[in-house]
C-alpha cells in the first residue's frame, strides 16, 4: 500500500470518528444536554442551632474549635460547677432536714394518739364515778329525809358527787383539748409535707443547673461561629457556638427564569453542584419557588464551613436539595 493510500484510510477513519462523536454527542444533547441547567449560584443550607447557657459562670474547659466534628453527647464546653455544687449541698440539707421534721411530726401525733386514749379512758373513768356518787347521794338523801342517818353523812356523800362531777367536766375537757391539740399537729405534718416538696423540688432544680454546667452536643454536626474562650464569664442565654447538623442539609440553587421555565415534574436525574472540590451529586431536583425582582439580594455571597460558591446577579428562582452526604434527595420535583 503506497503512503498516499494509508494516509486517505487514516483521514477517512479520523472523519469517520469525528461523525460518530458528533452524532453520539447530537444524540445526547438531544435526548438529556438540551434539558440539563447549570448554575454557579448556589449554596449549602441547614437548620443550624445556636448553642447557649443555661446558666451562668466562668468557662471553665473549652472542648471545641470551629470546624471541629462532634457526635451527639460529646462535651463542647464546661462552665465552673463549684458554686452549683454547693447550691446541690445545700439543698440535700434542707430536704434532710424537712425529712427529720417529717419524722418528729409524725412520732408527735402518734403520742398524742396515746394522749387521746388516755384521756377517753379517764373520762370513762370519771363518768362511772360520778354515775356510782350520783346513785350513792340519791340514797344518802332519802335516809336523811326518814332520820336514818345524820345531815353530815349526808353533806359528805353530796360532797363527794360534786367533787366527780367536776373530776368528768375535767376529764371530758382534757380529751377535748387532747383532739384539738391532735388537729393543730394534723395541720402542722401538712406545713411539714409541703415544705419537704418544697425541698425536693430545690433538690431537682440543683441537680439539673449542675448538669447544665456541661454543655453537649445535642446532634452530630460541626461547629461554628464560636464565641466562648476559657476563662470568661458568659450569663444565661448567651450564645456561645453554632452547630450545624451533619445530616438533612440541603442545596439551594438560584436559576433565571430562562433557565426554570423548562423545569417539569419528572423522575431522578442526575445533577451536579460543585461544592468545594467538585464533587458531582446525585440527586432529584427539587421543587422551585418564584421570587420579585426586588429580592434579588437574595442572591449575595454566601459561605459555610468548607463551601465556597460564586455570586450572582439577575436571579429571579431557586431550586433546593436536601444532601445526605454526598447525596442529594429531591423536596418534590426534577430538572429535566
């Protein structure tokens, strides 16, 4: 074969893939490139939460730094616990001493059980000495009014029944007196009840402002926007960091309305966010929303940790994904 000849075969062959790759490609961009937008206006989102003190004191440990992944329950800050401990001391004390009231109380009103029972059995007593004068004087009258006995007999047994008369009005006023006493200690083991609750509840509210002084992750995530150092003084409420959860995070990519108008509801396809290292993300593409030309200060540079993304200008829509990972999952709709 002359050079002339191999050099036409190369060129026809060269022509020959040259054609396959544009109809491949024509192919392509007809059935999917035609309907794939692309966009450089996007950011990562999430429902980021403000870590803050429940109460206040020095920072004491530092266990963060920005950036930095945590798991759920690992340590982010400790505040100085000392002055909680002793509020926690203190009210162990009182619930102690309510407690020992508690039982002196109750010890009190069993006695004055006794006392009561005592006091019914004195008058039983008295009253059955009184009822026996009582017949005893009757009789000592009728003898004297027949000249059987002398006046003095009689005088002594009238004494003698006044003087247990007197002994029943005592005894029944002792045992009124002793079921009196007997509610004044009913009411008392009520005070006593209610201070002990009281107590305890002091106990509870110790035992969890003492726990607040550890401050944990409530969800894996990283931190950010750090505004705690060791050593200062922060007050209840005060924001100390942000944490931004590891998991349902999302995309939200602004298009023009040239772009958007071609968007229907559709199945997966695939997209491709560049976030950082440019990474492609699978994904279903979203449900859009439609904003003013006025809002379009929406569209200003946005950063997150490890996310570096272009601004824009012109916006007018904007489509969302949720991520996982390096995955993305459709709120509703898909590009097509």
């Amino acid at each position: 074969m002359n050079p002339t000849s191999k050099k036409n075969i190369l060129v026809l062959a060269a022509l020959g893939a040259a054609a396959l790759a544009a109809a491949s490609y024509g192919a392509y961009w007809w059935h999917t490139g035609r309907f794939m937008q692309t966009t450089d206006d996007a950011y990562v989102g999430g429902d980021i939460s403000a870590i803050s003190s429940k109460v206040s004191g020095y920072i004491q440990q530092l266990a963060v730094q920005d950036n930095m992944a945590v798991k759920k329950g690992d340590l982010l800050i400790r505040i100085d616990d000392r002055d909680y401990r002793a509020a926690l001391a203190k009210a162990a004390g009182e619930v102690a001493a309510q407690q020992a009231a508690l039982a002196d109380i109750q010890a009190t009103r069993q006695l004055q059980q006794a006392t009561i029972a005592g006091s019914a059995a004195s008058l039983l007593a008295a009253t059955a000495a009184t009822e026996k004068l009582a017949n005893d004087n009757r009789r000592y009258n009728a003898l004297a009014a027949s000249s059987a006995i002398s006046a003095q007999i009689r005088d002594n047994a009238s004494a003698d029944y006044r003087r247990a008369h007197a002994e029943q009005e005592k005894a029944k006023a002792d045992k009124t007196v002793a079921e009196r006493q007997l509610a004044v200690l009913d009411a008392r083991h009520q005070q006593i009840l209610a201070a002990l609750a009281q107590a305890q509840a002091n106990l509870e509210m110790a035992r969890l402002n003492l726990s607040y002084t550890d401050i944990r992750a409530p969800f894996d995530g990283v931190i950010g926007n750090r505004r705690a150092w060791s050593g200062s003084f922060v007050s209840s409420g005060t924001q100390l960091l942000s944490l931004v959860p590891a998991h349902g995070l999302w995309i939200d990519a602004n298009f023009k309305e040239t772009s958007w108008r071609i968007c229907v509801p559709a199945s997966r396809r695939p997209s491709s966010p560049m976030c950082c290292r440019t990474i492609p993300l699978r994904g279903m593409s979203p449900a859009w929303r439609r904003r003013p030309a006025h809002a379009s200060a929406f569209c200003r540079r946005r950063t997150r940790p490890g996310i570096s993304l272009k601004s824009c200008s012109g916006c007018r829509s904007a489509l969302r994904w949720k991520v996982t990972g390096q995955s993305l999952t459709s709120c509703a709709r898909d590009c097509r």
